[in-house]
C-alpha cells in the first residue's frame, strides 16, 4: 500500500497494538489475542472485493492460512463500547533490501516469498501490508487511517522500520484501459495524489513507489468470469467489465479468461513515537 525509503520526510505514527488510537478510538486486537473475535466478521470479504477478485489462485493459496502461520501479524479494529469489530487488517512480515528494484511484481509474489521466508527461518526486514477491509456500514469514518496507523504499530512492536504495501487504488477501476504507470502519477491541482487511497497514504508521509502492471493473476473459464462479472463474453477479445482495475482477456477458442490487477507500491518508514 505505501512505499517509504531513507530520506523522507517525517514518519507514520504509531498505534501500538493491543491498545487505542488516542483514547477514544477503537482498540488493535491481534488474532493470536482473541481468535473469537473472528467469529463476528464471517463473510466480511465478500462485503468489501467484488466477486471476481476473490479467485486469485496464489493468494487463495496461503490467505487461509495467515491465521495460524502469522496470527500475530492479523487484526481487527474493536469497539469495545459497542463490542463491535469495525474493520479487518492483513499484514505479513517479508525480506526487503530497501530498494524499489527489491519491491517485487506484486502481491502474488510478496506473500508466496514470505511464506517462504519463513519457512526457511529467515528474519524479516519489513512489513507489507495485504489487505485493509472495512465494510461499508464503517466507512467514512476515518478508519482508513487508524488502519495504516495500526499496521505501522505491529512494524514498530517488531522492531521493523518500513511497512510497504501493494495498493488496489480506490479510483482505478473507472479507468480500466489507462495503463497504471500513467494512472499513478495523475494529480489533483493542489499537487497530491488523484486517487484517494494514495492521498491517505502520503498524508501519513509515504512516498509512492513503482507501478506494479501484473500485481495479482487472475484466470478462470468463460463461464466463471461470466458468473463473476454478471456479464456475457460473447467473442474473443479485451473486455472492461464492473469494479475491474484493468481488462480481463477472453478466449472463446480455449475456454479461458485472464485478468491482472495493477497495484502501485507505496512505502511507510515507521516512526518509534506514538501520537500524544
């Protein structure tokens, strides 16, 4: 979602986890803390991705299994006033070298490699940031940042200075044929950032990193992606369709349709202070 790197200026602010956002805001509570919580949010996917981006076939790999092999690295945002969970955050611990070039193609790639990491016993040197879902009944409330806050807090307990992350920009998907390295760099005319997921970002300070053209692959038969999308392919050929960041290429001829999704990197240097 963000990508930070030496020579920025200021850092995220911390929410340390478990704990609050200041005093009044909801509470970090990790899977490995109260796994029950989860039992609250069943379904909560589907309420925030389209239907098609949950075929993914590498990260419907290992998504399931983030909460026994990294249930510390999961969580949610709690009220405990209304004893409610707001919102879902997915992070995972990776092995990153500090430059652009080292970012990786994309998510696909960032979590296959930390599963790997891990399973070799190698340190992390970083956090990427999967996936911050809020379901429409919480959005517009401010919580997209106590997300990336909360994410910068589980870097900070760990002792890791950067959390980067493969971003899905809000806005992208009503310029489906715009290739995402022209998209990344349009701005408002105040000079920040044209999508608004970006602008949360670099409030917090981040810098925005390389275009990721082939982020998270996608493929299926015609009959899938019709199902998916609620829209026929009747011939071979590119197609645009609901909530899709690029177009998806449909082969009549092999019974085949594939898509990748673009996403941008975008990097946070996570500050040691917590916010008074």
């Amino acid at each position: 979602m963000i990508e930070r790197a030496a020579g920025e200026a200021g850092a995220i602010p911390l929410v340390k986890a478990p704990g609050d956002t200041g005093g009044v805001g909801p509470q970090v509570v990790r899977y490995s803390e109260r796994p029950e919580l989860w039992d609250a949010i069943t379904g909560l996917s589907d309420e925030v991705w389209p239907e098609y981006n949950r075929h993914g076939a590498t990260l419907n790999r290992y998504w399931g299994q983030l909460y026994e092999r990294f249930p510390e690295w999961q969580f949610v945002l709690y009220d405990p006033g209304g004893q409610t969970v707001l919102a879902e955050g997915h992070t995972i611990p990776v092995a990153w070298d500090g430059t652009d070039a080292g970012l990786g193609p994309g998510i696909d790639a960032t979590v296959a490699a930390a599963f790997g990491l891990r399973a070799a016993g190698r340190p992390p040197t970083a956090v990427s940031a999967l996936a911050a879902e809020i379901p429409p009944r919480h959005q517009r409330r401010g919580l997209a940042k106590v997300m990336l806050q909360a994410m910068a807090g589980l870097a900070g307990d760990a002792g890791l200075a950067h959390l980067i992350a493969p971003v899905r920009p809000t806005l992208k998907d009503r310029y489906p044929t715009i290739p995402i390295d022209r998209y990344v760099r349009w701005t408002r005319p105040d000079g920040t950032p044209f999508d608004p997921w970006m602008r949360v970002h670099t409030q917090l300070g981040a810098r925005i990193g390389p275009a990721i053209p082939r982020s998270l692959h996608i493929a299926g038969t015609v009959g899938d992606w019709e199902s998916w999308t609620g829209m026929p392919f009747p011939e071979t050929g590119d197609y645009v369709f609901p909530a899709g960041l690029a177009t998806v290429h449909i082969d009549r001829d092999n019974d085949t349709g594939e898509y990748w999704e673009p996403n941008i990197w975008i990097i946070h240097q996570v500050s040691s202070r917590t916010p008074d």
